[in-house]
C-alpha cells in the first residue's frame, strides 16, 4: 500500500501535518474508523477502505438494515465492529464516512452522532473529521456542517461511478472543504476512489455534483428525443448514434449510454434497462438541483420540464426501476 494512504492518527486535526507517513506499527497508534449506511454504494465503498487501512486499525460500522452490517462483518477481512448505534460510531471512531440516501437521513444519523455535545470527553479526545458522501441538497449539508463545529470538521464529498465504480474502487469525489482539510481528505476518499476533486469550501462538492446532474438529466432527454425522432424519420439507429457521436450533438447519454436497444451494446438499453443509473435517482439528483436553485434565486427554464417527465416514468409501470435511459421507451421510441 502506497504510504500517501496511510492514514493520519491520533493528531487533532489542526495539528496533522499533513505529509506522508510511514507504516505505523505500535498499538498506541492504532486508529478507528467509522463507516455508516451500507447500502448498494456504502457496502464496497467501506470494503475497500477495510482492505486499505493498515490491518491494525479497526473499522467501525453501522446501517439500521442489520443484514448488511451481519453480512459485513463476515465477509469481510480484518477489525470490523459492528456499532449498536451512529452514537457509538461518533463515539469509537476519528474519521466517519456516511453514504446515506436523502437529506432526512443524514440530518438524523448526525443529529444522533453529535448529541450531546460530549464527544471529546470520551475515549477519543480529538476533532473527528465527518465525510459525507450523500448527493443531498446543499444547505441541509451546510447545517449539518454547523452542527458538527466544536466536535469535528464535516465536508461533503458527493461521488459519482455508481456501484460499479464503488466496487472496483474507482470512484470520482466532488469535495467541498477547506484547504487545509483537503489532503487529508483525498487520502481517505483514494481509498475507495480514482478521483478527488475539490471545488472550494463546504458545499461546492455538492453544488457541482447537482449542476452536473442536472445537465445528465436534460442530455438524456435530449437523446432519446432526437434518437426517436431520426428512427421515426426512417434512419438506422447505429448510423445515427455514429453520425451524432462524431458532430455537435456528441453526449455522455449519446455515446455510452445510448438509450436505443442494440446500438451501444454495453449500455443498460441493450438489457432491457436493467443497472445503470435508476430513474428515481436521476430525478431525485434533479429535484435537489432545482431546489437548491430556487434558494439562490437562481432561474432554470427546462429542468421542471425535465422533473415532470422523470416523474411520468416514474410512474410508468413499463419504466418503474430501470436506467434512466429508459425515458425513450416511456416517449414511444422504437425498440
Ligand atoms: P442505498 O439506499 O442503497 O443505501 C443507503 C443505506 O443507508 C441503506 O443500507 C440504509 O439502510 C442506510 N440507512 C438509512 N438510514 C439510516 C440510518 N438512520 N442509520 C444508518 N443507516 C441508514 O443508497 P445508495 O445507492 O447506496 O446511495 C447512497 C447515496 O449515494 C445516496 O445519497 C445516493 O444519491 C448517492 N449516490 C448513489 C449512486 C448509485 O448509483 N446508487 C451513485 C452516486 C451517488
């Protein structure tokens, strides 16, 4: 293992020097981590950080879905402790990664990790550093944030590659942190990703996943509109896909993930839209974006459009749980 991700011990935060470390080996500088939500990211996400963290240290977990928690801990190599509560977590580790599905939840797990306010006088008197990897809407993580001043640092740290990336550990974070907290935080987030990159202070991470969500959204209707309407006219589906991937209408939905069966043979289209990237979570990354928005005053022409469109597939039972690509089926493309 490369030393630049061995973890940093027990130094208070602002007095972690930030430069790379050699293998540490006695037992007084053993560190804990704490990893909560092990859902269909969170699971690999806290495998691989087990298999990078020196095989010393202990790696505390915790998801209301007991399964995945009794399924961790014995499939899974090394210290793992399963916690009884997100308290215990707070309580037991330094550096807390939460992977957890909407605003709400991550707004209750660190209202319960942080109350009360007692986490220094424990068995770890140190700031913790708090990594959230949730996509939720910005100022819910900018309370959070507050929340955690006096007990730790929290930063968001919004990720994209879906399961597949998380499994194979090639993740891309979007971060929002301050400077100082930046390396340390790219250390941590390597261990389960390719990619970090820090967009400014807490927030950005989050403001940058969305805007670039939000545009994922749009491109993808586009694709399947303009896809529909060139095989309806009577083009073939591949020479068009060819045509467009090589002139200005060239997108990611276009290229990789090609919402016409058969053209993109890779992509979830071509197995009836299993996998991929679920249209609810496509429309909750846009309803995050539009309200996040709206609280900037800042003003969107297309994106409720988009929302009312995710919102019909949704609902259609043709298209319920498949990749968002699957908006060409719900428009009448031909399959
Ligand atoms: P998921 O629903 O599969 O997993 C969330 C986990 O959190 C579940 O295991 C659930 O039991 C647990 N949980 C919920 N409330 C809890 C609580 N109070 N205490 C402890 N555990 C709790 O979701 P996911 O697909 O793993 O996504 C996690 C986050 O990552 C979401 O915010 C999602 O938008 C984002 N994301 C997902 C993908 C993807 O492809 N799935 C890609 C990028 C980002």
């Amino acid at each position: 293992m490369s030393t630049l991700l061995v973890p940093l011990r027990r130094l208070p935060l602002a007095a972690r020097p930030f430069t790379r470390r050699t293998f540490a080996t006695s037992s007084s500088n053993l560190a804990s981590w704490g990893f909560i939500g092990l859902g269909r990211m969170g699971y690999p996400m806290a495998k691989n950080l087990r298999s990078h963290i020196p095989k010393g240290d202990t790696l505390v977990i915790h998801d209301v879905n007991t399964a995945a928690t009794s399924k961790f801990a014995e499939e899974v190599q090394g210290n793992v402790e399963v916690a009884s509560s997100v308290r215990d977590v707070a309580e037991k580790a330094e550096t807390i990664i939460t992977s957890l599905p909407e605003p709400s939840h991550v707004k209750s797990v660190y209202k319960a990790m942080l109350m009360p306010q007692t986490l220094l006088k424990g068995s770890i008197p140190q700031e913790r550093l708090f990594i959230d990897c949730s996509t939720i809407d910005p100022r819910t993580s900018r309370e959070v944030a507050q929340a955690a001043q006096g007990q730790g640092k929290f930063i968001d740290a919004p990720m994209s590659g879906g399961v597949v990336g998380a499994q194979a550990g090639k993740l891309t974070f979007m971060i929002g942190a301050p400077k100082e907290l930046v390396e340390r935080a790219t250390e941590v987030l390597l261990m389960m990703g390719k990619r970090v990159i820090h967009l400014g202070e807490q927030g950005a991470g989050l403001h940058g996943k969305l805007a670039n969500n939000y545009l994922l959204a749009l491109n993808n209707i586009a694709t399947a509109e303009a896809m529909n309407m060139g095989i309806k006219w009577g083009l073939d589906p591949a020479a068009l896909a060819d045509m467009i991937n090589t002139s200005t209408g060239r997108c990611w939905p276009s290229e990789v993930n090609n919402p016409v069966p058969g053209v993109i043979e890779s992509a979830p289209a071509s197995r009836g839209y299993e996998g991929g990237f679920g249209v609810s979570l496509a429309n909750k990354d846009l309803k995050l974006a539009l309200q996040a928005a709206e609280e900037a005053g800042i003003q969107v022409a297309l994106g409720p459009y988009a929302r009312d469109i995710y919102d019909a597939v949704q609902a259609n039972p043709e298209c319920q749980g498949k990749d968002f690509s699957v908006v060409y089926r719900h428009l009448g493309g031909k399959e």
